[in-house]
C-alpha cells in the first residue's frame, strides 16, 4: 500500500494561510506522501473547474505526484430528480478524468440526516440508489474513471449497507471507499465492518476517532454523536481508538495494493497532525 492525504485534511490550514487547493501538491509531497485526492475543487473566482483540474494536472505531473482520487458530494434521495442528480455526478466524473484520478468517490445519500424521512428502511432506497450508483459507473467506465460510495453518513454507512448497495449495482466498475473510521459513526465496529467490506475497495481513508461511551457526560466541544449516541472526536492516526493496523491487516489478506488516504478532521493543527500520522501510518504499513 501507499500513502495518501485528503485535501480536507488541510481545511483548518487553508482557511488560516489563505492557501489554495493546488497549493496542497507541493505541501504533500514534500511531507512524505505519494499521492493525494482532492475534495470539491474550488476554483479561483476567475477559474472555470475544469481549466482548475487542469492546472492543477499540469502541476501533478510537474511534480511527478499522483492525483489520486476525487471526492464529490451526492444525494440521490433528496435531489430533484435521481436522473439529474446522475447527469451531474458524469459530469464530476469528467473532472476526475481532467484531473487524472483513478477514481472518483460520491456520496449516495447527503447529510447525516434526512433520508429516513422519506423513505423508511434502506432496503426500501436501495433500489433508488442502485440504479444513480449504476448510470454514474457506467459512463465514468469510458473515461477510464472508476467510481464508488463511501461508508458516510447515518443513513448509508454502515457496512452491512454498502455491502448491499455494491451487490445491488453489480457493476464491475464500482466499488467502495472504505473509511475505516466512519463506521463508528453508525457504531458498526472498524475491524468488524472493514473484514465485511475490503474486498470490495477501490480506495481507503485511514481516519481515527477518540470514542466515548454516549453513558458518559456530554465531553464538550470538539465531539459530536453517533447513531446510537456515543461521543466521537477526530484524532491523529494512531492516538485515537480504532485498530488501523488491524484494519490495514484486514485489506492487505482481501488483496488491496492501493493507496491509504489520511483523512484527517481532528483539533489539533493541521501540519504536525498529519507528519505524526503519516509518519505512524507507515509503521503500520510494513507490520500489518
């Protein structure tokens, strides 16, 4: 496996220097990194978003360092329409193609909330996803560009749920992007969810969470809940409470030979945070 960081990763480092997203390339490279992903490019006011992927192509391969990944928000549920919804996630994936990702992450429902308002179970929206998820791959197939759903948000996170909505698309060219930290968010545990689920990913955020029984005190600012009402705080990789080494385990036995993305939404600051956990995840990497 190799490493690799989501430009959200640097959002409180952008917002405090005024930085940009093609910034980043420079600033992760020379941390030790060997590829990034971008997240919802956000062009200079004077910019269309495609001449931004392309210069922002241009300084990747200047620089020999891969454009990984991209990541767009989705909501097939609560869109207009699914069909226009679908329309407009082939066109992010005509970005990504710009941009020379391999692939291109979107959500299948958007917010924490919300879905179960409409439909009541998620077998009742799987057939609704399915088919979004599926006119998507298909045409980000003739691109080159292969596509997948993250394990984000209550109502399509848990593992159990995307493992069904890749058997429902059944499509060789969608996968996942596994969070190996976001399952917590649905209280699915990370070891449990990731043996579940690597066979089927296409791209994997290392996240950590610090994690608080929901029986405790309310710990504050900085932690939000669960599902289920547990407490859930991001950390740098390696001091939080998931088993990233045994979850790297878990995708090395299923045959992944991508790359493991930091994606890192902690308090700390930026910059150190992410050098102590690049720096641990790739003790992880050799002895996992």
């Amino acid at each position: 496996m190799k490493t690799c960081v989501s430009s959200y990763s640097f959002s409180q480092y952008m917002s405090k220097t005024g930085k940009i997203q093609l910034d980043l390339l420079r600033l992760a490279k020379d941390m030790g990194f060997d590829g990034i992903e971008f997240t919802d490019l956000r062009a200079p006011d004077h910019m269309s978003e495609s001449d931004y992927a392309s210069l922002i192509r241009e300084e990747s391969e200047k620089l020999s360092f891969p454009v990984v990944n991209y990541t767009v928000g989705a909501d097939f549920l609560n869109a207009e329409s699914a069909e226009a919804e679908a329309q407009r996630l082939c066109q992010k994936a005509d970005i990504a193609k710009i941009l020379g990702a391999f692939g291109m992450r979107h959500d299948a429902t958007g917010g924490w909330r919300g879905a179960e308002k409409t439909y009541k179970t998620f077998a009742d929206a799987l057939p609704l996803l399915a088919d979004g998820c599926r006119r998507v791959t298909d045409y980000a197939k003739t691109l080159g560009v292969v596509t997948m759903v993250e394990n984000h948000g209550y109502f399509c996170q848990d593992s159990v749920r995307v493992e069904q909505l890749v058997s429902a698309v059944g499509h060789e060219n969608f996968g996942l992007l596994v969070d190996i930290g976001n399952f917590l968010c649905a209280d699915d545990p990370s070891v449990t969810a990731v043996g579940r689920v690597a066979n089927f990913a296409r791209h994997v955020h290392v996240k950590d969470f610090h994690v608080k029984s929901g029986c405790e005190p309310d710990p504050g600012q900085g932690w939000f809940r669960t599902r289920a009402g547990n407490y859930l705080r991001g950390a740098i990789v390696g001091h939080g409470n998931v088993p990233v080494t045994q979850c790297l385990s878990a995708f090395r036995a299923a045959g992944y030979q991508g790359f493991a993305s930091i994606e890192f939404e902690g308090m700390e600051d930026n910059l150190p945070a992410l050098e102590i956990g690049l720096e641990n995840l790739k003790r992880y990497i050799e002895v996992c």
